[in-house]
C-alpha cells in the first residue's frame, strides 16, 4: 500500500507521463541532472558546472546534490522520466520512514499509516515538487529518525552505518539547513528517549551517530564548506533573512488548507486585499504555496499531549515544536531575529518558511502518538 500510495496521489504524472517543471525544478534540478549524466556518462567527474554566471564548482554547490543517489536514475532513463521517478520515491521514503518511526514508538499500524500519508502528503512536501532540493531532504528525515531511535536504544554496527548513511541522505539532498537541522534533532531524541541508557552512553552513542553521519557526507559536505568560505553565502542581513517568512494569518492552513490560494483564477478574495495580508507581496510571493496538514492530524496530536501532560518529554517535544513555529513566523515574531544575532552559524540560512515541514512532521507524529493514547 505504501509503494503504491505516492502514484495513486500523482496519478497525472504516472498515467500521462508528464513531469514536475515548477520553479526551480525547472530552472535548476533538470539542467543540473542533465549535465551530471552527460559527464558521468562520458566517464568524468563533473567538477565545474560552466553555465552560472562565470562558472563554479558544480560538486561544492550543495544544492546540485551531486551525489544523491537518485542522480543514478538519469543514467539508464530519459531526463523527464528519471525526475518523475526521483520525485515519487521522495514520497516512498517519507511515507516508509514515517510509517516505521511509528511503529518503532508502538503506534497500531492503522494510526503509523494515518501519520505517514499526514506527513507524506501535506501540504509543504507536496507544494515544494517546484525545488527538488528541499523536497530530496525533508523526504529523508523520519527515515534518518528512525534509523537513530533503533541505534541509540540498541547500538550495533549496522545500525550506525544505517543511522550515518541516511544522516548524509539528507545532505546529499542539497539543503545544508535540513542537514544541521535533522543532527540537531538526533541529539534531541538522544536527550529524551527512555531507552537510550544512561547519560554517559547517550552521549558516546549520539556522538558516534552524528560524526558517522558528517564522515559519509563529507564528500558533499567539504567542497561545499570551501566553496562558502570563499564567499558570502545566505543572507547578508536580517531582513534578508526573513524575506519569506510564514504569515500569521496562514497558521489556518495548517487546518483548512491554503484558503488564499488562487486555484485556476478562482479565488473569491480579490488580490489586493491577499497582498496585503501576506507581507511578502501576496500569496503569488510565498516560499511554498501550502502549508496544509489537517484537522484530524491537529486534533490527534493535542490529544497526545493532553494525554502525556505528566511526562516532562512530552513538553520538551511540545516546546521544541512551538520554537519551531516561532521561527517559521519570521519578522512577525523576535524569535528568528534572537537566533539570528546569537547563533552566528544559522545567518548563512534564510527564508522561515523553509522550516515548515519541521512543523509539519511533529504535527505528523503527534497524530500517530494521539492514535495510540485514543486506543489506549
């Protein structure tokens, strides 16, 4: 059911055979897909990518995920066909992992699957089809959580190398934010997992879990460092920053869907009153045109901290996924402009927005532990 849920819901791609050409897909995953096959196929590393500006080293460019590996698709398929292909198995890999971290914590199935295809189809990941970048990564993410939780409650050798490999999954991606941010919340579950043993071995086994994951990522990782030191990367001012952040007003979607969006020009709110609800410059200037998750999902998920009120974890959770929100609000909050100023390494990363399907997850896995509390 998994492996056929992602072309059920993009039945146009499969059956038509059409393709994803939204935005940046466009612009960059198909011309830098297209180049990485020609030099791969003629047996040369592709080091310099000549066609931006004057040119720049195509492995040092994060977002040109040279070494993801669905970048093997574009060898053996046509370019159109391999991106569908790459697009769908983003969908596979966050409805499995999703599903798995569910099982891993004994949610019923019924409700890991109701947490998978929550996760796997909202909004953001289905929205973002239009930057390959974000959507390879976030995809990643409960498959690197669940490899971790496995590894930290019962360290082995293949489970590290399992927790490393799909650690430097989610850089190979492309989003360098994504990869800080998914480390950064290894060390979270080794912090509150009941499992994972004393603090002594909490630390020995997430320090083996993250430098595993840096090591098997470093051919990315390195190239892409040398690369930003040689520049300025990111954003160069707060304002910047925070250009496209989320606006207050469409925290409703998270349970009505985007109810300011322009479906086939039938909006009923005309476009300058959505101008000036949305401080970016209206609903056409957002990161990401959905933040959907739903209601049930929503409601599941306070149900699970209604029913965990007792256990201190599940306000740490809680609390982390409220910081979350806070960042995602941008310049309608001070939060992301504290960070900003007090963490010098977050300034390189900008736009709010991006770290909507954070959010999105721990709404996802919310839902699945309030499914198990309800049956309980």
């Amino acid at each position: 059911l998994l492996v056929l849920l992602p072309a059920g819901f993009f039945f146009r791609a499969v059956a038509s055979g059409g393709v994803f050409i939204a935005g940046d897909t466009l612009r960059v995953f198909y011309p830098t897909r297209a180049f990485w096959a020609a030099r791969v196929s003629a047996l040369e590393l592709p080091e310099w990518f000549p066609y931006d500006g004057f040119g720049q080293s195509f492995v040092g460019a994060i977002n040109a995920g040279a070494f993801h590996p669905t970048s093997l698709l574009h060898l053996v398929l046509p370019l159109g066909a391999a991106g569908t292909v790459t697009f769908l198995s983003c969908y596979l890999l966050a409805l499995v992992g999703t599903y798995a971290l569910m099982r891993e914590y004994r949610v019923p199935r019924a409700g890991a699957l109701f947490s998978a295809i929550t996760f796997a189809f909202c909004g953001y990941l289905v929205a973002i089809t239009n930057n390959s970048t974000y959507l390879l990564s976030a995809s990643a993410v409960p498959a690197t959580l669940w490899a971790a939780v496995r590894f930290l409650r019962a360290p082995s050798v293949g489970r590290l190398a399992a927790g490393g490999a799909l650690l430097a999954l989610v850089a190979a991606g492309g989003d360098a934010q994504g990869f800080a941010m998914v480390n950064g919340f290894v060390v979270l579950v080794a912090c509150v997992e009941p499992a994972a043993g004393t603090w002594r071995r909490r630390v020995v086994t997430c320090a083996l879990l993250v430098a595993t994951g840096g090591l098997l990522a470093a051919p990315q990782l390195l190239p892409a460092a040398a690369l930003a030191g040689s520049g300025e990367p990111g954003a160069r001012s707060l304002a910047e920053a925070q250009r496209f952040a989320l606006a207050p007003l469409r925290l409703w979607e998270l349970f009505m869907g985007p109810f300011l969006a322009d479906v086939e020009g039938m909006r009923g709110i005309p476009e300058e009153v959505v101008r000036n609800l949305v401080p970016s410059g209206g609903f056409g200037r957002v990161w990401v045109d959905s933040v959907y998750v739903g209601t049930p999902a929503c409601v599941l998920a306070l149900a699970a901290l209604i029913t965990s009120a007792r256990q201190p974890r599940a306000w740490v959770l809680a609390g982390v996924w409220l910081l979350l929100l806070a960042l995602c609000l941008g310049n309608a909050l001070p939060v992301y402009g504290w960070v900003y100023q007090l963490l010098p390494p977050w300034r390189p990363f900008r736009y709010p927005e991006k770290l909507v399907p954070w959010v999105s997850l721990g709404l996802a896995l919310g839902a699945g532990w309030g499914w198990r509390a309800c049956l309980e």
